[in-house]
C-alpha cells in the first residue's frame, strides 16, 4: 500500500517538468509573499535562510535575489523538484540544496534567520504541530513567514457538489485559526493576512487539468467522480456562473517572529 506521503513525492516528482507551466495560483502567491517579505527584508538577524518545500523555485527566484549575501538552503522531499530548482536558477551561486522531510526534521536551536514556504504545509499530516517544531530554530527577532491555502478555498466546487449529491474530492486544508492560535502559545509574535483569490475556467475539465498536473490534485481521501458524474457537475457549474467555472482560493499569510 502506498502512504499518502509518498503518493505526494510521487506525484510531484512525476509532474516536476510541467509544475511551473500549470501551477498558477502557486505562482501568483510566490510573488505576493516575496513582497509581504519586502518590509522585513532588512530587519532580519544575521544568519542563514531556509526555505522549505521550495519545489522548482517559484519563490526561491526571489529569495535569491532578494538575499544575495547570504547563506540560503534550498529544501524540498522531491529530488526531482530540487534538481530544477538549482538547475534553473544555476546562476545564484550562494544557494545550497538540501533534501528535507519537515515532519520528521530535526531542528537546531537559533539557526535560521529566516524560515520561508509557499504552499506547503497542506500537504503536512499536522500543520500547526510541525510549524511549532520549526520556530526554535528561529534566531532571536528572526522570522517564518508562509502562504497556504486555507479551508475556505473552493466553496463553489463544495456547494455545488452537495448541490447534486455529488462528493467532494478535494484534500482537507489547515485552519488558519487554529494555526495562528497554535503557534501564539510560544515567546512569538503571530500576524496573519487572508483573503480570496479568483480564477475562472471554461470547464470543469480545464479546472481539474491544472490540479492534475501541478500535482495539486494527488487525492488523499480516495474519492473520484464518475464521467457522468464530471459532466453533471460541469453543466451545473456553468448554469450558475454565466458559462465559465470560477473558483475561489482561500489564500492565507502568516508571519511568526520570534521575541528577542
């Protein structure tokens, strides 16, 4: 039997070369969280930064830039997304490449001025649990700063499934709430920014192809639509939104900075 963990390398890895083609939302909330990052570029201890699950460097292109004298790992559990990643930005010659699990990481104590990730942590079995492992890591006044998506993301593809009886394939994603209150229980100070980022499709089929191959489809509950079943929910879809299928991404910042 495979673990939904190693479903998730799979899957990545398979799809490394297409990622960056289809993953738009990924994408766009790179770029948002590296100017979020702006304000706080400076203000940062001395030190190393650390990105985790950085895939093929949709945010790790700003990073670099960004921190050019600085020590700057790279990780991500695919090697496959590592090997674009470096391949890609082969230029920065300051950036060191790592293979890292989150879950099971060992994390030493003051290291990092900086920890980064964009849409990682729905893919953790325990979100709040791992991001409270990494903060010790953190230096005194040293920052982790994410983007994820939250649970509100897809009310229309919810709604409209039990509209029709239909189930609802998407993966459960991390509660902002209980993330922010989970992490607030340590010497930290927590901010966080939600709001919703819209996209809209000619289908259903369209939708479903860009998860599909930016691997942001791999399935852990198991369950699937039936041809019919995707048809049904595409013409229902439509009716309701003048022709097109539009979709609703929760998109969620936190930044944690740790007291001096």
């Amino acid at each position: 039997m495979e673990f939904p963990k190693q479903k998730i390398i799979r899957r990545f890895s398979e799809l490394a070369n297409d990622y960056d083609q289809f993953a738009r939302i990924q994408k766009e909330t790179a770029e948002r969280l590296a100017k979020a990052l702006n304000p706080w570029q400076f203000s940062i201890p001395e030190g190393p930064i650390l990105e985790v699950g950085a895939g093929t460097g949709l945010l790790t292109q700003h990073i670099a830039k960004m921190y050019s004298n600085r020590e700057v790992l790279v990780t991500d559990i695919s090697d496959e997304m590592l090997h674009l990643n470096r391949k890609y930005l082969s230029d920065y010659t300051h950036l060191q490449y790592q293979n890292l699990d989150v879950e099971d990481a060992e994390w030493e104590d003051e290291k990092c001025a900086l920890i980064t990730s964009n849409f990682l942590i729905h893919w953790l079995k325990n979100p709040a649990e791992t991001i409270a492992k990494m903060l010790p890591s953190l230096k005194p006044g040293g920052l982790l700063l994410m983007s994820f998506p939250g649970d509100d993301t897809f009310p229309q593809w919810r709604k409209n499934c039990l509209d029709l009886g239909l189930p609802y394939t998407g993966n459960p994603l991390p509660d902002l709430e209980e993330i922010v209150i989970k992490l607030s229980m340590g010497p930290v100070k927590v901010d966080y920014y939600e709001d919703q980022t819209n996209l809209e499709y000619p289908s259903v089929y369209d939708f479903y192809r860009e998860l599909k191959r930016s691997a942001s489809g791999t399935s852990l509950t198991g369950k699937k639509l039936s041809i019919k079943q995707l048809r049904l929910l595409n013409d229902y879809w439509k009716e309701k939104n003048n022709g097109k299928v539009n979709v609703h991404y929760h998109t969620a910042f936190i930044a944690v900075k740790r007291d001096l």
